[in-house]
C-alpha cells in the first residue's frame, strides 16, 4: 500500500490517501450491495429533482431552452455552492446592514 510506504516521510499525505482510500471502497460497497434501497432511492429523488427544474425552465419559456446536460451542470453547481458558507450572506440574514 502506498500510504503505508509514505507513512514514516509525510505522516499527514500518508493518513490523507488512507482516509480516501477507506471512503472510495466505502462508497464501492454501498453501492454495489445488494437490495440498497437507499441508493435507489436517492437516485431516483435526483432524478426527479432534475426533471422537475428542466419541465420549469420550459414551463415559463425560457429562451434559448436550456439542455437537459446543461440543467445538471446548473445542478450540480448550486448544490456545490450550497455547501460552502459565506460570511457576507450570513451577517445580512442576521440582520445587519448590508456593507
């Protein structure tokens, strides 16, 4: 294992690829078990999520209407963006005056 060889050199890259070798073959087993049902499901949320937001965007006439590819890009972007926080964004719905 090359975290194992690393381990006495860079201590903290050596615990990295291990803790992300460890969640790779996590993410394998959860996936390829049998009679998951959470996994199905959580696909098929996903699935329905991004089919509701492209039946939106042609709902209201959106000009030029946007790919199906380009509606999971868009997806994908802003449940990125959801994860990070931003100071600014919170101290304005504290109540604060904006700066």
């Amino acid at each position: 294992m090359y975290a194992a060889r690393l381990q006495a050199k860079h201590a903290k890259v050596s615990r990295s690829i291990a803790t992300l070798a460890d969640t790779v073959n996590d993410t394998k087993r959860l996936l390829l078990h049998r009679g998951s049902t959470a996994t199905v499901l959580g696909g098929a949320y996903l699935g329905f999520d991004l089919l509701i937001l492209s039946l939106a965007l042609r709902a209201v006439h959106a000009q030029p209407a946007p790919g199906f590819v380009i509606v999971v890009m868009a997806y994908i972007i802003g449940a990125l963006g959801g994860l990070f926080h931003s100071p600014r964004a919170s101290a304005r719905s504290a109540g604060s005056p904006a700066c």
